[in-house]
C-alpha cells in the first residue's frame, strides 16, 4: 500500500492542501486513506475537523510513549481516517535525537504487516528535522508541492539531496513527485520559466504534468476546514487535484 509523504521544507508551498486533497481524492476513488500530521501547528488536523485535546491522543502519543498509531487515529466527518497533530509535538520531536532507531519509528510501525490497509499520506511541517526525517524513512513515495517562488525550489533541491543521502542507506529508489503549485495560468510563459528553473534543481522527469493553479476556492476551502470536493466541487482546484491523483496513479500509486 503507498505511503506517500508531502514535503517542501520550505514554508507555505501548499503542503498542507496536498495532503488534504490527495486524502480526499483518494477517498473519492473508493479507498480508505490513512492521514498522519507530523506539523505541531495541526493544519491538516483542523482541516479536517478533528481536535485532539490531550498530547498523548496525538501523534506525540505514538512518538513519545509509542502509543500504536491505530489507538490514535480519528475519522473525520469526510470520513478520512487520520492521526491528529497536537502544539507538543515540536517538544517531543526535539527532544527525539536524530539516531536511526528514532527516524525510522515511523516506518517500522507503518510497515509491520496489516499496519495499514490504504494508502497513507503523510503531511510535513516546514523545516527537515526529526519528523520530516521519520516520513521521508517511512514513505515509499514524495510528493513535494513547490510554489513559484525561488525559496521554494530550493526547498526542492534540499529534498533531491536528502532521498540522494538516503537511497544508499534504503537500498532502493524513492520515486519522487515534484508539484508546481499555485501556478498562474493566465501566463504560460511564467509557468514554464518555473518548470525550468525547478529542472536544474530536480531531474525534469520528476515535475509532475498535472500542476495546481493558484485559486480562491482552494484557499477558501483551507481555512473552513473543507476538502475542495465538499467546498468547490467544480471548481479548477477540484480538477487540478483529480488530475495529480490520476497522475500518480499512472506512475504506480496503488
Ligand atoms: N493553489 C492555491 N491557490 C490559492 N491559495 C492556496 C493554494 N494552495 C495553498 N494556498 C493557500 O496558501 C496558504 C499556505 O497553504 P498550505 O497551508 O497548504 O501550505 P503549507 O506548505 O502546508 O504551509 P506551512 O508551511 O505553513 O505548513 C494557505 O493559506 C492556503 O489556503
Ligand atoms: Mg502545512
């Protein structure tokens, strides 16, 4: 089952939405997706609807007092199961250490056998620290949104070197997805300068064609904790966001 980990260290690329809708998309295609917000502030978990008052109902829980993820999980009124952040986590994870045993909590737990029965995505604060470092050990897929700035594609060079660090220590490939986000489609010109100038940071062949254009919809639908299907069925977001899953579909997201 894929276990797909969205990731741009830098901030406010549109990780966040991805990770919702990709959740949502997936929901729609009759499979039952896994959720995990590795981010303290909780973004994907107030997107969803979900609270999770005490530190240990969260994923500090599963990181902290190794908690299984499946006592933490919630369903959200879309139906999306998930495994909510909390304000702690930044604490726990600082207080983790970097050692092997520790970036790959994540990965043991979602591996072992009927760990998980759907696809998981994983939703990654800003930053590469010891939870980002725990999803991209755990995933077998990055989906990594880049929006137009350059900050942004840097951010997407600082992953390209991270899974090159890693793939040695994993033995195997890490295929990833790279996303233009937020893209104007009124200028074509500025959207293929940003595929060029993401190109000599990430190979070209790993830019996604689907791409997701800058819209109020999407925005909208974020902050009143609604996926863009429920918020804005027919909306340009809705679509852009349906064509990435079919992509990914087509590049083996099972
Ligand atoms: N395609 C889009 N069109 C318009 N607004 C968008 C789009 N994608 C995201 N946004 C808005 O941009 C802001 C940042 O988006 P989001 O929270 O998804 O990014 P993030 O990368 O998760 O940020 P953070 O680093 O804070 O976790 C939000 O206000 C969101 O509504
Ligand atoms: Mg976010």
């Amino acid at each position: 089952m894929a276990i797909i980990a969205v990731l741009n260290p830098h901030p406010g690329v549109g990780a966040t939405t991805t990770a919702l809708n990709l959740l949502a998309a997936i929901a729609r295609r009759g499979q039952r997706p896994l959720g995990i917000d590795l981010d303290p502030r909780g973004d994907l978990t107030r997107a969803f609807g979900i609270r999770a008052p005490l530190a240990e109902d969260s994923v500090c829980g599963f990181f902290a007092h190794g908690q299984p993820l499946g006592d933490i999980a919630q369903i959200s009124r879309s139906g999306v199961v998930l495994c909510p952040a909390h304000a702690d986590l930044a604490a726990v994870g600082a207080r983790l250490g970097k050692g092997i045993d520790v970036v790959t909590r994540l990965r043991r737990a979602l591996r072992k056998p009927n760990a998980v029965t759907g696809p998981v995505v994983i939703d990654c604060g800003p930053g590469l620290g010891v939870l980002a470092l725990n999803a991209l050990f755990a995933c077998d897929r990055l989906v990594v949104p880049v929006s137009g700035e350059e900050a942004a594609r840097d951010g997407a060079g600082q992953v390209e070197r991270a899974v090159a660090a890693l793939e040695p220590v994993l033995k195997g490939k890490l295929p990833r997805h790279y996303v233009l986000t937020r893209c104007d489609v009124g200028s074509v010109a500025a959207t293929d300068d940003a595929t060029e100038r993401l190109a000599e940071r990430v190979p070209r062949a790993a830019i996604c064609a689907a791409r997701i254009r800058e819209s109020d919809e999407l925005a909208a639908s974020l902050a009143a904790e609604l996926d863009i299907f429920r918020h804005a069925p027919e909306s340009a977001g809705a679509d852009d966001y349906l064509a990435l899953v079919d992509e990914l579909v087509g590049a083996g997201l099972t």
